[in-house]
C-alpha cells in the first residue's frame, strides 16, 4: 500500500474472481485446490486507488512491465514512487523490487547490483531516507520467520545487510515506520509460521538504528537514561532552557516506563 497526495494505493493481493472474470494469468494467477463452482481463489497484481474526501475507488491505468502477481509482499513510498518489494507467488517467496511511478503509473523493475536478500513473504519495508528503504523479517523460503535488516539504496541499486540487537527476535506479519532520527519502529506480529503455530504473536516494540544520532539526541537519552537518579534531575530539570525541557521529559517517561526505577 502507498500513501500519496491524500491518496491509498493499493497493489495485488490474494482473493477470489468469478471465472469469467479472469482474462488472463498475467493478471490472476488461479489456486486451482481453491475452485467453489465457478469461484476461484488466486494472486493478483492490481492497482487500486482510495480517495478518502470522496469516498471513492477507482482503479488506474498502469504500463510497463507490471510485478507478477503476488501476495504478503511489503512496500513503502519514496516521493513520487512506490516501491514493491517480495511477496508469495504461488509456493514461492521472493525478493525483487519493482517501482511505481505514482504520477505516470509506469512500472519498472530494478535489478540489483549486490547481493540481494532471501526471498521472503509477510516482512516490511520503510523509508529511511529520500533515497533508502529499510526491510525487516518475514517468512523465508523454508518457512522459517526471519530477522535480518537490509538497507536498499534505489539510486545505486544496491542492498546491504545491516548489523543491528534484535537477531535473536524474528518476525513477520508485524507492522513498522519511520520514528525519530530515522529510527525505525517494529511493533507486534508472531515471531512462528503463523498458519502452523498459535502461540508466538508479539506485543513488544523493537526500535533499530539506522544512522548515527545527532548530538543533542545522544545527550537528551543519556540524561533520560538516569532514571535512578529521577528525583534529582528532577530538581536540575528547571535549570534547563524551556525550548529543551519538553523533550528531555518525552524521553525520560519513556525510558521511566520500559524500565523499573
């Protein structure tokens, strides 16, 4: 899904067509053990559009090579490009990344120069910058969850897997965004195969850190780090310029409640 100028956009997906309606596999491929009579369930490859002020849908007209139809792929908006990054087609998962232009709605496929991550269904992908994305977890080939980070820069084309503490925390089916100073943000999900296991979902946020910090944010967590000492900052807290003091008391609440004091 892209969000664009007030605007939903909504690609592929897997549902169901009544048989006359499936033109070609270009555009739907079938799940041939789903048949209801003349009711097949499949993979599209859509684009469909939500205006919210007038409460309306409309589907536009697209060219150029569009993505093979898929579903759990993830995808992310750069200015006037959405990008589609992997997803399920059939028993496959992958991880190639295609590009819309929202304006002309011209598909593009990017090939990349480095190597590229496992395909994978189910992950996420973030804008972190005007020119990079950020891609997290997911169901691999195997169905096993995954929880490596990759870094896609679109101008060079070119993936990059990043270090970051939370290996030992896989995910998929969770949700992420953007947050301060380029933070990205992953909350909940199920760290199992989720059709298979009932019992991992999760109810904790992990945060990762895409680029250094600037200065005032290292300063700011180091004070609000020093929850054991709250009564005595406290007391320095209205020492401190009145346009800072707002946001060093965000960060020592959040830091007071994800710890005990």
């Amino acid at each position: 899904m892209f969000w664009y100028f007030c605007r939903l956009i909504y690609f592929a997906g897997y549902g169901h067509k009544q048989l006359d309606d499936i033109s070609n596999n270009r555009s739907f491929l079938m799940d041939e053990a789903s048949r209801l009579d003349d009711i097949y369930w499949g993979w599209n490859n859509e684009v469909h559009m939500f205006d919210p002020t007038s409460a309306s849908w409309s589907e536009p007209h697209t060219s150029g090579r569009a993505p093979d139809p898929r579903a759990a792929h993830a995808s992310a908006t750069l200015g006037n490009k959405g990008y589609v990054c992997g997803g399920r087609i059939r028993e496959s998962r992958t991880s190639d990344i295609h590009c819309l232009n929202l304006e002309s709605w011209i598909w593009s496929e990017i090939v990349p120069e480095s190597t590229v991550p496992m395909g994978r269904s189910w992950h996420t992908l973030t804008a972190i910058s005007d020119n990079a994305l950020f891609l997290f977890g997911g169901l691999g080939m195997d169905c096993e969850p995954m929880s490596d980070g990759w870094a896609f820069d679109v101008e060079t084309k070119k993936w990059r897997e990043l270090e970051h503490p939370h290996m030992n925390k896989p995910r998929l089916w969770h949700t992420a965004c953007q947050g301060k100073d380029s933070d990205v943000i992953v909350f909940g999900g199920s760290c199992d195969y989720i059709l298979l296991v009932d019992t991992g979902h999760c109810n904790d946020a992990l945060v990762f850190q895409i680029q250094p910090y600037p200065l005032f944010r290292i300063c700011e967590d180091y004070i609000a780090k020093n929850v054991k000492n709250y009564k005595l900052l406290q007391k320095q807290l209205q020492h401190m310029p009145p346009k800072l003091l707002p946001a060093v008391q965000r960060r020592m609440s959040f830091f007071r409640t994800s710890r005990k004091i």
